[in-house]
C-alpha cells in the first residue's frame, strides 16, 4: 500500500511539534536576499582604482554585464557630472550616491549649499557621503612610517576636540542641504572605535550628530576590522543607516582598531552576511554596496564579480 505524502500536512505537523517543544521552526526564504526586498546589488566604484578613469564607458558597461544595477561615486574621475549620468545611464545603472570629502581646494562638503546641489542634480543622486574624517592637523609623515599608521596616531594625538568638531560641521551642512532635498551621510573606518578620553570617536559623532539630519554609511569591513559585531551595531544605530559597503575580511585577520584591514572578496571572509544584511537592512539601509579595499589577489574585475555571485545567492 503506498501513501502519497502530503507535504501542507507534514509541515504543520512539524511546526506544531516543534511549537509544543518550544522552538519553532523558521522557514527558509525562497528568494534571495535582494530579490526577496527588491533592492539592487550596489557597487562602489572605489573598488575599481583607476579603471573608470581610464575607460568610463567600458568600465560601467562591465559592471553591468556582472550584473550590478546601483552605483556609487568616490568622485568625478576628472569628468564632467553630464557626461558621467549618460556613461552611467548607457550602462543600465543607477548613479544613487556620491562622496565628497570633509575638505579641500575643489568640490568639498562645505561648498555651497547650491552647487553642491546643482552637482547632484545632474548626476541624479539625493545622497551625499562624507568618507572620512577631515586629515588632523598634526599628522606628520617620517620615513619608515605608514601612512596609515601616521593617520592613526594623529587621531590619537587630536583627542575628543577633533570628532566634536567633526559632528558640529555634519550637523551645519546636513542642514544647509537639507532644503535643496539631499541628504548627508558619515563613512566610518575603523579609527573612529579607538578608545578616546571616556568613549570613542563614533560615540561622540553618534551622540552629537542631529539623527533627524545626519545619517551613515555604515561600512561593514572597517566595522569588522575594529573588532565589533556588525549584528549588534546595526542594533544600536536603527533608522540612522542610509547605506553600507559590503565589504569582507579575510580570515585570520587580528581586529584592530588601527587603519589597517585585510581584504577578501565578499563571501569569502568572516563576515556572516546571512546575519548581517538583514539587520543593515532593519536599522535603515537601502543601498548596499559592494567595496573592496587593495591589494587585490585577483583583477579588480574579478574580484567584484565573485562577490557579486555570492550575493545573488544569498538566503537570509
């Protein structure tokens, strides 16, 4: 005699078993993390070094036969902001953000609100990121020293003035753009976990920085790198995250909270990405994009679409 298995019935039967032992069952996801929310798989095109500069139309049109949708800008690769939206529109992507940096002779944070605003506009994005943390003034670089260990012990050196400071300028221009319908966001490494009079500096821009107009851009490496569980990260700091970098660590990296970092290809390092996306995507993320930092074991090419591989098949 053959019974035909009822798979409905099977699976109240175990929900039920499980229920009365006091664990329920979880089902799987029956899509794919960004297909399941709808969001596209993002790139940052740091990632790329030099490529873009060199080749901007072929460059872009790689990208998307990798399979990227969503891009974001380090800068303007010495081209004008037209001329980048038709590359990228070309291309079949989505220009959704740009860095501009706290400082400098050109296109900074603290150009006016208007231009930055004109900027923008013509690359189509509503999102700017301030990627770092203005130089401090008593960096100093000597033979021998890294420059990222330079960096690092300058920032020591600058104490909880320098991050103040920091919030105050975030806080001014968020606001500033604020009516021209763009919003600003903070790019964290992992030096802003160093331990600073009684806290750090991110417990000081966390808790000085205005949350209905400063936002961040987590990004999830350099979180890693400091030695911090993204999970519970992204807990503190729900409706804040606007974006993150999907960035991995390879494994057998000793966390620091130093400007140093091991970099893998995503998927390939520690971070638990079934656990970490969704809750980037519960504190407020909706752009997800994937960086890398050098050197690279592999092209810069391949390396993206590995990581672009793993994602599009990631259940969580």
């Amino acid at each position: 005699m053959h019974t035909r298995l009822d798979r409905r019935a099977l699976m109240m039967g175990l929900a039920a078993a499980a229920a009365a032992q006091g664990s329920p069952v979880a089902a799987a996801p029956s899509k794919d993390f960004f297909t399941r929310l709808g969001r596209p798989i993002g790139l940052q095109l740091y990632t790329l070094g030099d490529e873009p500069k060199k080749d901007l139309e072929g460059t872009l049109r790689r990208v998307a036969e990798i399979g990227y949708r969503d891009i974001e800008l380090p800068g303007l690769f010495s081209r004008e902001p037209p001329d980048l939206r038709r590359a990228a529109d070309a291309a079949g992507l989505a220009i959704s953000s740009l860095h501009v940096p706290a400082a400098g002779a050109g296109v900074s944070v603290r150009s006016e609100p208007q231009a930055l605003a004109d900027l923008a506009g013509a690359l189509g994005v509503r999102q700017l990121v301030v990627p770092m943390f203005p130089l401090p003034p008593g960096l100093r670089l000597q033979p021998g020293v890294a420059l990222e260990t330079a960096i690092t012990q300058a920032v020591v050196q600058a104490g909880e003035d320098m991050w103040k400071r920091l919030a105050q300028l975030l806080n001014e221009r968020a606001a500033a753009l604020a009516p021209h319908g763009i919003t600003l966001s903070y790019h964290n490494h992992s030096v802003e976990f160093l331990p600073i009079g009684t806290g750090t500096g991110w417990d000081i821009l966390a808790r000085e920085t205005d949350p209905r107009l400063v936002y961040f851009e987590i990004d999830i490496g350099w979180v890693s790198s400091a030695g911090l569980d993204p999970v519970a990260f992204f807990g503190r700091h729900r409706g804040r995250v606007r974006q993150v970098h999907v960035k991995d660590v390879a494994k057998g990296f000793t966390p620091s909270q130093a400007l140093v970092t091991s970099p893998a290809e995503v998927g390939s390092g520690v971070v638990d990405w079934a656990r970490v996306l969704p809750a980037a995507y519960a504190a407020g993320a909706r752009h997800f994009y994937v960086e890398q930092e050098p050197p690279f074991t592999l092209s810069r090419l391949e390396s993206i679409a590995r990581s672009y591989t793993y994602l599009s098949k990631l259940r969580a």
